[in-house]
C-alpha cells in the first residue's frame, strides 16, 4: 500500500441512538435543502422519467450498434424532431384561434338559436311546468348565457396559456433544453439512478421495487394508452373539422386531444355539443355525421387501440381516475393530467403494502 494513500474509515463500534437520530435529522434536512434546489425544475424532471420510459426502446436498439453516448444523441434528436418542432408551431398557432374562440362565444348567434329552439319545443315546456312543481324555475336563457359564458372563459384561459408560452419563447427553449440534457443522462445512468434510489431508500428492496415498478406502469398507461390515443383522436378530429370548414380545427384538435384523457366523457365534450350546434344552424347531414364519426372513433379507440397499447397495466377504478385527473388540472394544470393519476397511483401502492406487511403491527400497537 501506498504510504501516502489514507485507509478506509472503518466503524469499530455500533452508534449510539442519539447519533442514529442526529445523523437522519441532518439526512433529512439535506433532502430538505435538495428538494428546494431541485423545485423550479421539478416539472422538467418528470417529463423527463416519462419520455425517458417511452423512447428507451429506441436508446436499447441503437445502443447495440453504436457507443451508448451516441446513442443518447441520436434518441434525443429523435424526440426534438417528434416533440418540439411541431409543439413550437402548435404553441403560435394555437393563441390566434383561442382568441377567435373568445370572439366566437361573445358575439355568436348560435347561442340565440339555441334559445329559440328550446323556447319552442314541447318537452322544454313540460319540464319547466315540472320545475314548477317543487318550487324552481328555468328559463332557457340560462343555458344560452352558460353556453357563452364556458366559451369565452376557455377561449379566454387557452389564449392567456398559449400567449405567455409564446411571448416567453426563450425561457420555453430554455427549458425543453433542460429537458433534453435530462433525458441524455437517463438513458445512460438510468439504471444506475434506480439502484442508487433502491439503496438509499429505508424501505425494503422489493417495496421500493413495487412502488417504481407501479409508477412505470401508470407512467406508461398515461403516455402510451392516454398519450398517443388522445394524441390520434385530437389529429383525426380537428382534420374532421378542417375538411367540415368548422372554425379553430387546431384548437378543437388540441382540446379532444386533453379531453381524451378524461374517461366516460371524453372528446365526446366536444364532438356531441359540434353534432347538435350543426343540426340547430340546419346542417342536420353534418351533425349526424360528426355523432356517428364519434362514437366510431371513441369505440375503435376505447375498446381496439388502448387496450392492445396498455394491456392491464392501470389497475383503477373509472371514477378514480377521473377525479384524479380532474383534481390534477385544479392544482396543477395541463400537467395535472400526469401528476394527478401518478399521486393516486402512489397511494393505492403504499395502501397495499401497508395491509400486506404493517397492518397487523399497527392493530397491536
């Protein structure tokens, strides 16, 4: 041994549990201290777990023909093509049509003719006299004024979101950069990330390995089942509205293609309202054809598509879901979509390793 080099420390006796609880208060408050650092790119971060996941198959194929390095490269190249070019030319096109949204609900006569039919028809009048009965009125003013009012507010929203992106284009780059040197990384060391986590976590190998193995399966489910599902129905139904001449084909694409996150309702949202504003303006041929372009879209895709993309990886129930994504857009917008059904997911497995392992110990406590 070299007589310069130092040894390695070696515990000669167990610490105290004073010294136990000292060391893990001051490893939690570095936790502390890493996860604020951390914070501002927290998003990045996990964006960046999810694409990794998606286009690592990719990595793993031309990793075997050329250095991992290179490999790295080429994939992320393969996800700016994908993602961020047509996300760039989505973003700007995008504020013009939220704003003639916002126009469109202010001034629109659809809403007027909507008005006009409920007034006139017959079963609107039996229900207003049922109304009646327990002590309620409805007017269907009311629905014609909701009916604006949901349109200008979501043009409004959309074109506020789409704007900031879009005057704060240097700080969007600036941080799909950040995303994509992230992504770089984790194709090589992500691996080594995992069993880094694994090791530090106090849990048990095989809890943390089924706490990451269920987040992989619903980070999966969300971008390849409720991804490229809802990615293909928002395309095919804004080209529906394109070859229609419907107003804003972009921004009606861009909204089924959230929406189709949503289980139960969907692009249905949007395709039914479509479907019965075409029949009260007389294209009733136009209407009837949109319903019908739904329900064979929504089924082919429900019922053929996801499940082949998917399989049984999301083990949850529909309301569930549906509420954690809803509750995810409250607390933290677009980005809801994934971190809200990730939260769940979290939950459900801690709920069941706790009546699986610790249940019996807390009931004798």
């Amino acid at each position: 041994m070299n007589e310069h080099s130092t040894p390695p420390v070696k515990l000669t006796n167990r610490p105290n549990s004073m010294r136990i609880w000292y060391f893990l208060f001051i490893f939690l408050i570095s936790i502390l201290f890493l996860g604020h650092i951390l914070w501002p790119f927290w998003s990045i971060l996990v964006l960046s777990f999810l694409l990794t996941n998606i286009f690592r198959p990719v990595y793993r194929i031309l990793s075997r023909k050329i250095p991992e390095t290179g490999a790295s490269i080429f994939t992320c190249l393969l996800i700016i093509f994908i993602v961020f070019i047509p996300l760039l030319f989505f973003v700007g096109a995008l504020s013009s049509e939220a704003l003639g949204l916002y126009h469109w609900g202010r001034s629109t006569q659809v809403g007027m003719k909507l008005q006009i039919f409920l007034q006139d028809s017959p079963l609107i009048l039996q229900f207003q006299d049922y109304l009646k009965g327990f002590g309620f009125s409805f007017e269907p003013a009311q629905i014609t004024s909701m009916f604006s009012y949901l349109a200008k507010m979501a043009g409004l929203f959309i074109y506020n979101q789409a704007s900031s992106w879009a005057a704060n284009i240097l700080q969007f780059i600036f941080l799909f950069f950040m995303m994509i040197l992230t992504i770089f990384f984790l194709l090589i060391d992500q691996d080594k990330l995992i069993k880094f986590i694994i090791a530090v976590s106090p849990l048990p190998d095989d809890e943390d390995r089924l706490l990451l193995e269920k987040f992989e399966e619903i980070a999966n489910a969300i971008l390849k089942g409720n991804g490229i599902c809802g990615l293909i129905q928002g395309i095919l139904g804004g080209v529906v509205f394109s070859i229609m001449g419907l107003s804003s084909p972009l921004l009606w694409g861009g909204i089924m293609a959230i929406l189709a996150f949503l289980p139960i309702f969907g692009i249905g949202l949007v395709m039914i309202p479509t479907a019965l504003i075409l029949m009260l303006n007389g294209s009733v041929g136009q209407g009837v054809f949109i319903f019908f372009f739904y329900l064979s879209l929504s089924f082919s895709i429900e019922y053929l598509v996801k499940p082949k993309m998917v399989g049984n990886e999301v083990q949850m129930h529909t309301l569930l879901v549906f509420l954690s994504i809803l509750g995810g857009l409250s607390v933290y917008g677009v980005l809801g979509i994934i971190y809200g059904p990730l939260i769940v997911t979290g939950f459900l497995t801690l709920t069941e390793i706790y009546f699986a392992k610790y249940d019996q110990y807390v009931q004798r406590m």
